[in-house]
C-alpha cells in the first residue's frame, strides 16, 4: 500500500500456489475467498473481505485503526 509503506504486503496466486493458499486459510481459521485480502496483526486476523468488499480505501482504513 502506498498509503502505508511500513506494512508488508504479499500476494498468493491461489492457481500456481493453491497448497500455500489453503494452508493460510486453515492456519488462520478463514474461510479461503477470492480475491481477498486479509490483515494479520501479531500473529491473528484483524480484518479480512472478499470480493467487491476488498478495496483500497477499505484495508487503509483498517490499517489506520491499528
């Protein structure tokens, strides 16, 4: 995020890396969606959504609230 270049940000192809992608799911307790975008903070899920629910302004605002 440009907004917020100290948080790290990675990308999971769920076609080339599907086994990574439902190991994430299952380790985190979420069901997998795609697209997604899912915010962990100290090892949890703070926020995750899916779909049209998944924009920019959406994730900077929970990044602001952390």
């Amino acid at each position: 995020m440009q907004e917020h270049p100290e948080v790290p940000v990675y990308l999971v192809d769920v076609i080339r890396q599907r086994p990574l992608s439902r190991e994430i799911a299952a380790h985190l307790g979420i069901l997998h969606e795609s697209p997604q975008a899912i915010l962990i903070q100290g090892g949890a899920v703070r926020w995750h959504a899916s779909h049209y629910d998944v924009t920019a302004e959406a994730l900077a605002a929970q990044v602001r609230a952390t």
